[in-house]
C-alpha cells in the first residue's frame, strides 16, 4: 500500500503548497460530466435521479478502479496517480483562503466585497447581512467544509484507496449540484442528497472529534458537540458547526435565506457570543490542525 500513502501524503502537501489548480480543475470537468448527463436524464422523479447517480458516480469510480488495477503492481505509478486524485479532490487550503479573504474585507469594514464573496463560500443570500452574520456564514463553512473537502475525502481514500477518492468527490459534487431542496432537485436530488449523507456519517463525526481534540477547551467543544450536534437538519453538517462552535466559544445557527426561502436553524452553543470576523481566522487555523490529525490518521490507516 505505500504507493496509496505517499500517494496521498505528496497529493496533501500539494493541495497546501498551490491550492486549486486555476485552470482546468478536475472536479470541474467533472460538472460538465454531470451537467451533460442531467440534460439527458433528468425527469422530476427519484427514479431518475437514481439513475443518474449510477451514472455519474460509477462512472469515474470504474475509471479510478482500472487505474488502481493497472499499477497494482508499480508503485510509482500508483503513487503519482493517487497524489494526483488527492489534490485533485482536497480543497482545504482554497477553503482557508476564501475564509481569510472574507475576515480581511470585514476587518476593512468591506461589507459589500464581503457578500460578494460569500456566495465562493456557501448558497446563502448575503444581501442582506451585516458584519457579524457574515462572520457566522463564514465560521459555519469553514466547520462543514472541513469534513466535505478535507477529512473526507482522506476517510474515503484510508478506506478504498483511488476509487474511494474519487468515488467520494464525486458524491460531494453532485449533492451541491441537485442534492439542494428547490423545486426541480426536489426529487430528482434526493438520491445525490442522502447518498452524500451517508458518505458523510464517517468523515463529520470524526471532524468533529479531531476538533474536540484540537480546541483550547475541549470541555467547552465536546458538551457543544454532544448537546447540539444532532439540532442541525442536516445529519452531517450540524456535528462539525456544533463542534466548531464550542471549540471557538461562539454562537452559530439562526436565520438563513436561500433564494429566497427562509430556514430557520437552531442555535449551536448557545451561550457562545455572536462570531466576530476574528473569529474567521481561528477557524481556519482550527481547520488547518483538524485536517493535518486527519491526513497522519488516514495514511495510518491505509498502511
């Protein structure tokens, strides 16, 4: 297996090293994949949107398993191609400096290139936010997307190697896509929804017990965990922001706007203060230190 482990230690130290490729991203190859798929599939029924899951996924999963097949026994071939597909599928550090550009533009007192930016960070209105609900925007992605785009995918390659790296981008990417609740994914995107919460049981709990681990006051972080995780709608997402807000002694939850429907979430560590864009910052770093325990745990486990 240690063509997978430096595989995916190399691809990790890529992703902090450059980031996102500017151009030609995979994943975003991937959308257009998809895209092109949706046009040909898509119905308003479950049904079709099972189909176009087994299309879609199974698709690179198969491609990812004749590469794993075809240098089972070259490992440095098997050891270019994974670090390939993990910094292809990493986002953690696009994710730290989307999250620092939104504290240095409220830090500026920028509101406006503040909401500008927020829709890079997650699908709310921001039109109407201020200063601190930005912040709470920005803190709340940072928590979920430590687990989307850092632990796991790790989770899934410690699991299944190449195709579980892909198999698990793939997942993720399609539940932003149609897996959301508007009128046309409403059933074509329940199969991509609740595929992407399973994949996710996993990865979200474990970020959220790496960011116990990782908080100042773990105490604080594991009673805000323990309390408030299962309040979120989502099954995933509320571990991670529960957590988060424990570990970084704020408040997160409330009142959402996505085009135009409003969600009201429940409050997470509700005796925290309301997040300040300082706050930003220690996420990102508490992001940075969840997802290094993250990388050590996966390579572990693949060896």
């Amino acid at each position: 297996m240690w063509g997978d482990v430096v595989g995916m230690g190399v691809g990790a130290a890529l992703d902090a090293l450059v980031g996102d490729p500017r151009r030609g991203h995979p994943v975003a190859g991937f959308g257009r994949f998809a895209g092109a798929v949706e046009r040909r599939l898509y119905k308003p029924s479950r049904r079709a949107g099972v189909a176009f899951i087994a299309v879609t996924v199974g698709a690179p999963v198969a491609a990812a398993t004749v590469a794993a097949r075809l240098t089972r026994d070259r490992p440095l071939a098997r050891a270019a191609v994974t670090a390939a597909a993990t910094w292809a599928v990493l986002g953690g550090t696009s994710l730290r400096r989307e999250a620092t550009a939104m504290a240095d533009a409220l830090e500026r007192g920028d509101v406006d290139q503040a909401r500008e930016r927020l829709p890079n960070l997650c699908g709310r209105d921001p039109s109407h936010l201020d200063e601190k609900e930005l912040a709470r925007a920005t803190v709340e992605s940072v928590a979920e997307n430590t687990s989307d785009a850092v632990v796991g995918p790790l989770v899934w390659g410690a699991i299944a190697g190449l195709p579980g790296l892909v198999g698990y981008r793939a997942v993720n990417t399609l539940d932003a896509m149609v897996g959301h609740r508007s009128e046309r994914y409403r059933t074509f995107g329940w199969a991509a929804a609740r595929l992407d919460d399973l994949a996710n049981l996993v990865p979200a709990r474990l970020t959220a017990l790496l960011t116990v681990l990782a908080a100042g006051q773990p105490g604080q972080a594991a009673r805000a965990w323990w309390r408030d995780g299962d309040r979120h709608p989502s099954p995933n997402a509320g571990q991670c922001e529960a957590a988060f807000a424990g570990a970084l002694g704020i408040r997160l939850g409330g009142r959402n706007i996505y085009a135009g429907r409003i969600d009201h979430r429940p409050h997470l560590n509700e005796a925290g203060r309301p997040p300040e864009p300082t706050d930003i910052r220690r996420a990102a770093r508490l992001s940075t230190v969840v997802g290094l325990a993250a990388l050590v745990i996966a390579i572990r486990a693949r060896r």
